[in-house]
C-alpha cells in the first residue's frame, strides 16, 4: 500500500471505539439524517460476528436483536463518522468467532450465559472505549 493511502486511513481512525467481540450486548448510538433534521438512534443489541478488513479502518460488525417477535440485524462499520459512540452493556461467554447459530433459535435457547466477571474485569472491558489504540501513521516522502 502506498503512504498517501495509509495517511488518508489514519485521517478516519476513531479513537474512542471499545474492543469489540461476538457475544457482547451493546449500544450503537448512529446519526440519522431526515431531510434538514440530525438525530441519534440507539440500535442496542448482541454482536454476533467481528469483520476485520484489510485495513484497520475496513472493520465492521454486525448487531442482532429481536424486534416485535422478528430478528433484526445491522452491519455497522466500526470507525464510520455516522457512529456517534458504542456503549458495552453486558459481556457473554462464547467458543466461537461467528454466532450465526443464533439466526435459528428463538425464546430461551436464544440466550447466551453472561460471563462472570468482576466489577473490576468489566471496568477494563469498558475503559478500553475511552483509551486511543495506536495507529499506524506513514510518512510521506517526496
């Protein structure tokens, strides 16, 4: 890849996105554009699967949740400027990277066991959203 388009990549890079993994609950606060007005709708629900590009910035994940008895899911991109901020609600035990299995289950067996953590492990969880992740800058040279 060429440093201009590195330099462009690093431009877009959000810094205040949490660390994020299938089976975490969260909050996704997007803008929405109608016509003149700006608002932020909150799409809340599980991450059933973590999309890492070829370039940090290329990261998208999908969101799943039940609405009026229907499965909804939306793919977000994670460092897209129409997403205001990511809050970690809950955080679950899962063994895979993809939880697709759970497009096919309705009721209890939809439901994933929360992780036990402590207070503690879950503050890092969180914290994790206010800190910077390094970012890789390149340098132009001409």
């Amino acid at each position: 890849m060429t440093g201009a388009v590195l330099h462009a990549q690093a431009e877009r890079y959000k810094k205040n996105r949490p660390e994020l993994r299938p089976g975490y609950t969260v909050r996704v606060h997007e803008r929405i554009k109608e016509g003149e007005k700006e608002r932020v709708q909150i799409f809340e629900g599980l991450v059933i699967g973590v999309h890492q590009g070829s370039v940090p910035t290329d990261t998208t994940f999908t969101v799943r949740r039940i609405a009026s008895g229907m499965g909804v899911e939306r793919i977000f991109s994670l460092h897209s400027p129409m997403v205001e901020k990511i809050d970690v609600k809950k955080v679950a035990k899962v063994r895979r990277a993809k939880l697709n299995f759970l497009r096919g289950r309705a009721g209890k067996s939809a439901r994933l066991s929360e992780r036990f953590t402590s207070a503690e492990e879950f503050a890092v969880a969180v914290a994790k959203e206010e800190e910077a992740p390094k970012q890789e800058t390149a340098v132009v040279s001409e």
